[in-house]
C-alpha cells in the first residue's frame, strides 16, 4: 500500500457484470496511461446494506480495504472506510440537502479534517437530473479548507473510466479511491 500512498494520480475502471459491479484501480504512468493494479474491487447490486471490498487482485484472496453503509436505508448514509484487518480509515457520506441541485460529498479523515467535494459545472448537474443521463461525463473537485485536496473526473467512454488527481498529499489513498468508487456507485441514487 505503500506505492499507492505515493500515487498522485489514478485511474479506475469499472466492469459490468450480471450480479456485481466490478472496479480496477491503477496508477497512472508518467505519459497518463494505466499503470500497476493497487486494487480490485467488487459491489454486490441489490445488497441489502451497501458493502464493497477491495481486494490485491482479481483472485479476491486478500482484502485490502472496504467500505459499508451505517444504515440500511438513508438517503445521506455515511460509510465506514477499513483497512484489511478492519482498522478505520475514515468515513464519507452525502451531503442529501446540498445535492438536491448539485451532488456534494464530505469525506472525514482522522487528524485532517473533513474534506469536502462537489460537481464542478452546475449546468451538466442539472442536466444529468433532468434527463438521468448516467452515460454523461462529471467532474468532482474535492477541497479542505479551501485548497484543492483532489478531483475525480468521469472520462466518456463504452465503460466508466475515471481519473482521480491528488493535489493534497496528507490524504491517505485508500479513502480517496473508496470516495471514487463509491462515486460511481452511489451517484444516480
């Protein structure tokens, strides 16, 4: 995990299968293209309680973090970001009020604050609702305190592509790349 730590950026895929959604997130290379496998991560649709775990690999044999939802049923759910032996990482949740017109998520990290992103163009926020246009690109910028902490941008694209930049590096990587998987996830809810 430590060679993820160092990452300035990512880049996460998400594969459509039947029962499950399925992400891979790499590093980025120098020239933009994909890089080492960090994680693989895999959310059960239709679960009762929102879970995802993120694993080393494909083969699922070790846990390298996850993330689940307090609650069964809330509209602004916050979820529990662990380490592979069950250790908080953080948490994020989504700001329900806010996000009414433009999506807006927190993200709390021990001993850093909390962390706090939304959609960068009201207009594609506003269109994205009115027609559930899931397929359209969005952008999230991310900022404690008010400088930029890291953005998330939705690339177009046959599948879900994301690019994550990290401009803070006192943000630990794991919660940043559950915060863009859950993203994904969560967003057209």
């Amino acid at each position: 995990m430590n060679t993820l730590q160092a990452q300035t950026q990512l880049i996460i895929r998400q594969r459509i299968r039947l029962m499950v959604n399925q992400y891979e997130v790499r590093g980025a290379q120098p020239d933009g293209s994909e890089g080492d496998l960090y994680a693989f991560a895999q959310q059960k649709r239709m679960a009762f309680r929102e879970q995802v775990t993120l694993y080393a690999d494909e083969n699922k044999q070790e846990a390298v973090l996850g993330f689940k939802a307090r609650q069964v049923i809330d509209l602004g759910a916050t979820y529990d970001v662990v380490d592979a032996g069950g250790s908080p990482i953080g948490s994020f949740r989504k700001d329900f009020a806010k996000s009414l017109l433009r999506s807006t998520w927190h993200i709390d990290q021990p001993d850093l604050g909390t962390v706090t992103g939304s959609e960068r163009s009201m207009a594609v926020a506003v269109i994205r609702r009115l027609v559930e246009a899931a397929w359209l690109p969005y952008h999230f910028d991310f900022t404690i305190e008010g400088r930029p902490a890291f953005t998330v941008e939705k690339k177009w694209g046959l599948r879900d592509r994301y690019v994550v930049n990290v401009q803070d590096p006192r943000l630990d990587r794991r919660l940043v790349t559950a915060m863009a998987i859950g993203l994904d996830a969560f967003q057209q809810r």
